[in-house]
C-alpha cells in the first residue's frame, strides 16, 4: 500500500485514542477535581504494564521485527519507582495491588513478548509514543494540581531525559514503523492489535473511574 505504516497505525487507532483521552477518569484527575490519591493510583496501574513490557524487551532486543525498538533510552520502570517511593513511601511495594484491566493488559503484553514479537509493537507504540507526547500534558497539571517540583519525583516517569529531541525522534520512530519487517497482513494485525491495546487503557480508566467516583 501507498500509504505508510505508521499513519496506518494512527488514523486506524485516532478514534479510540481520543476516547482514551478523554475518559471521565483522566478528565475528572486532569481537571483537578480528584486528590493526589487517584494519581497515586494511576502511576501504580502503569508499573504494571511498563514492567511487562520492558521485562520482556531484553529477549526482544535482536527479533528481526521487533527488536529496533527496543530502545533503552525510553525505558519507565526506574522512573515509575522513583515516583512510587515518593507517591507511597519506601515500602510502596507492599500494598500493590493491580486492577483486573490492568493484569489483562499487562498479561497481553507479556503473552505478545513470548509468541508474537510484532504484536508487542503495537502495544509499544500505544504507551512510549502516547506518554511521550501527551503524557506531557498529565505532568504538567500533576505538578500544578499536587505541588511536584517541575520534573521532580511523583511525575518523573513523564520526564524521558535520555531523549533530546521529542519531536526528533518520534520521526525516527515513524520511520521505524514504516520499515517494519512485515508483510501487509501482519501489518494489519499490528495495527489490530494497537486497537487492542487502546481497548485495555480504555478498560483501565473506567475501573480506576469506578474506584473514585467522587472527589478524592
């Protein structure tokens, strides 16, 4: 087809990533009207699917098709901790607990990083790439909303300091997407699949709406 991978992958996906955007939960966190508990609650549901994807990265790393990009320059995990340690203390370990969305959703991850390494880039695309452009927007009100020091911890995971230039490398990421090692029907099982992972967020947001149905 003419038209590139990677505008395949976000024109197919626009629809649900908007609904994802704008999902009573993130709206209601966003527009200050849920406390920093709720926020706290978020970051925890992230260490659960940014360590199933970058648990697995390593096996990944010299996959024909998946592993360019694995790029340790976007990895989340350390950050995510750091944040938990200051959102829930020292032993924030001991109380975490994942949602049943987010254990699909992490469960997903992982069966894609054992049996279909095309699959996990859709699942990488959907998170890095959203994090790193409108995850910018969560920080921002984080820091506003909660008092966290600009870039500080509590909103570390937001801050990818080993990537100079977003705007940069989002057009190698495209790039990227647009050389994948696939044929069009694995193509287009990827871009399902990308679907697929914006289905998880969406179940993600609505149990964490569920679980702060008032001010927080």
């Amino acid at each position: 087809m003419d038209t590139p991978f990677s505008t395949q992958i976000r024109v197919a996906s626009q629809e649900q990533h908007a609904e994802a955007e704008t999902s009573p939960f993130m709206a209601r966190m966003l527009g200050g009207s849920l406390g920093v508990e709720a926020f706290a609650r978020y970051t925890e549901q992230l260490w659960f699917v940014y360590r199933a994807l970058e648990d697995g990265a390593g096996r990944l790393a010299g996959d024909p098709v998946a592993g360019p990009f694995v790029r340790p320059e976007l990895m989340r995990t350390a950050a995510l901790e750091r944040d938990l340690a200051h959102l829930r203390g020292v032993r924030w370990r001991e109380g975490l607990t994942a949602l049943p969305s987010t254990a699909a959703y992490a469960a997903r991850i992982e069966e894609c990083t054992r049996a279909w390494p095309a699959g996990y880039i859709a699942h990488h695309y959907t998170r890095y790439l959203g994090d790193l452009s409108g995850g910018q927007i969560i920080r921002d009100r984080a820091e506003r909303t909660w008092g966290f020091a600009r870039k500080g911890d509590g909103v570390r995971f937001y801050v990818f300091e080993e990537v100079a230039n977003p705007a940069a490398f989002k057009r190698t990421y495209r790039e990227l997407l647009d050389a994948v090692r696939a044929d069009e029907l694995v193509r287009q099982r990827i871009v399902e699949e990308c679907r697929r992972a914006f289905a998880f967020n969406g179940a993600v947001f609505r149990e964490l709406d569920q679980e702060f149905p008032l001010s927080a």
